[in-house]
C-alpha cells in the first residue's frame, strides 16, 4: 500500500462521522447479505436421531423426520415439529417469516398493525414487513453496487479515451454526451423497461445504458490536464505504448477523483430502483423491494407502519451513503 493511499485512509478514518457511517452502513450490509439466515420460515439447523441437518440450506423430505410424506418438510406445522422434538431440537432463525411467508395465526385482517409477532406489522398480503426490508435491501444494495461499478468502468474508460487522445475522439464523444445527458432518463427507463418481460437482467442493463456517462467528465478533465505533464511525456519518449500510459500512469492518479463519487453514484442507483419499483416498472411483481413496500404504504393509508417502515428504511440507507462519500471526497482530495 503506498503512502499516500495510507495516508488518504487515515484521512478517512479521521473523519468520524464519515467512519461511523461507514461501519454501520457494512453492518446492514452483512445482514441484508445474511437475511436467510436472520429471517426465514426454516431452522437453521435440526438435529434428530443424532444427526444434524441444515433446512435454511438444503431441503429435506418429510420422511427425513419421521413423516409420511416425501414432500419437502413443512417446519412451521405442528406434526412436523412435534416428531422433530421427540428425538431432537430445532434451532430456529430470530425471525420465524421469509419474504413470501404469509401468518396465517393473524387474529386482525391485514395489513396487520405491529405486534409480538410482526414487530413492525404485515403488509396486505400477510407478510411480515420487517423480512420483506431485509430481502428487499439487500435486493437493492447489491442492484445498486453492481449497476455502480459497471456504469463506473465503462465512464472511466470512455472518459480516458477522450481525455488522452483529445482531437475529433473527444469531440465526438462531448457530441454524445450531450444527447446522452439531456434525454429524460427515468422516462426513458420506464419506456424501455414496458416493452419487455420484467427480468432484473433487463433492468440491470436498461439502467446500465443510461448511467455509465455519470463519471466520464470527471475522468476526461483528469486525463486533459495529466496528458502534458512530463511524466507522460518522458514515458511517450520512451516508446511506452499509449495503453501503459493511459492505464498504468495516469489512470492511478485519477481515479482519486473518482473514487470519492462512488458512494454517490450508488445512492441514485438506489433511489432509481426504488423508483421504479414505486412506479410499477422495476423488479418482478411480488418481489420483496423498499419501493414495493412504499407502494402499499401510498394504496393502504389506513396502514401507516408501511408507509414509514419504507421511508426511514431510505432515509437511514441514503444518509449513511452521503455521508460516506462526504467523507471520501475530503480523503481523496488531492490538493490534501
């Protein structure tokens, strides 16, 4: 690790909030990565007959326990725990629901209000609000952070190219940009994304079309003003081939710059998911996502724990991201 990359993360560490943001930002992101594991309708594991079996990874038969069907066990009726427990245990997650696990022991028509067993209550379909967050999230932070880092290469290569080489390349490429940028883009999104069977993979690339120019002004301006620096000029005199210079020399001192807008781009990369999901063009019906969520927050006014289960879910995601990439364009600030 150079000196200065150290230096930058001691910079960033400094930044307190920034730091804090980030730790606990990684800690929803791990259990959103791990939410088969914190809210599910399987234990995690099973022991009978001194065996020990893992339902949340692996589905089992009915037989398996005792029972008489060869089905896939149903855990949550009673006949199949009753003959787990007369010869073993289960050990079940901290949340009994799944995403698409519907209580049926409601006792109040749904959306039902929060209780001691749906802490921030169900949704109109009977599931439980705060596992359909958890799935939905991580749906979101992994969309986003793919989505990111694909719209993150693209724009860096582009706007190396136009930068370094300059002329009718950069030309050119300002002309697209221009059109690119001036498009309507969620309305284009919500267009394209019409005419085709809803698929995260469509989705993904739909959004993909539109958001790679986020970091290429950036990147251009960098490689504009290092191309006729003497560095690169010794390295042209050498006889190293455009590429090393390009990729080897001057991209590591741009993407400091860059780097620090990362947070940000994500943070729209989100909030356009969760958009679309609102507006009914994003994910698969039924799909656990924060804008589904807020959707039958807007259809159930009666039920205000939807509304607002979504709402902070945003809040508290989009703050720490902000907060984040504050602290990472001070860190990355090359004139620091």
């Amino acid at each position: 690790m150079s000196p200065i990359l150290q230096a930058r993360l001691r910079r960033f560490k400094n930044n307190r909030l920034g730091f804090f943001c980030f730790c606990l930002f990684m800690l929803i992101f791990i259990a959103c990565l791990g939410a088969n594991f914190i809210a599910n309708e399987r234990p995690l594991i099973v022991k009978y007959q001194d065996s020990f079996y893992f339902p949340v990874v692996k589905d089992y038969p009915e037989t398996t326990f005792g029972g008489v069907f060869e089905t896939a066990a149903e855990y949550r009726d009673p006949v199949v725990q009753r003959l787990i427990n007369q010869q073993g245990w289960i050990l079940w997650p901290p949340l009994r629901y799944a995403n698409q696990t519907t209580n049926l022991d409601l006792a109040v028509p749904v959306p039902s209000p929060p209780s001691a067993q749906n802490w921030l209550g169900t949704d109109d379909l009977g599931h439980d609000v705060i596992a359909r967050i958890l799935y939905g999230l991580r749906v979101s932070l992994l969309f986003g952070l793919f989505l990111t880092a694909a719209a993150a290469a693209i724009g860096i290569v582009v706007g190396a190219l136009q930068g370094y080489y300059g002329g009718w390349v950069d030309l050119l490429g300002q002309r697209i940009l221009e059109v690119w940028g001036g498009l309507p883009t969620l309305f284009m999104v919500i267009i394209l994304v019409s005419l085709f069977t809803p698929n995260v993979y469509w989705l993904f690339l739909i959004m993909l079309f539109f958001g790679w120019p986020a970091l290429v002004g950036l990147v251009r301006a960098e490689f504009l003003r290092a191309r006729n620096l003497d560095y690169v000029r010794a390295a042209r005199s050498l006889g190293v081939s455009n590429r090393s210079i390009m990729f080897r020399h001057i991209l590591p001192n741009a993407l400091s710059s860059s780097l620090s807008q990362l947070p940000f781009m994500l943070t729209a990369n989100i909030t356009a998911l969760t958009a679309l999901d609102f507006l009914g063009y994003g994910l698969p019906p039924g799909s656990a996502s924060i804008g589904e969520l807020l959707l039958q927050g807007k259809t159930n006014l009666d039920a205000p724990w939807l509304a607002l289960s979504g709402f902070f879910t945003m809040a508290i995601v989009l703050s720490l991201l902000v907060y984040i990439g504050e602290a990472a364009r001070d860190a990355f600030d090359p004139r620091r």
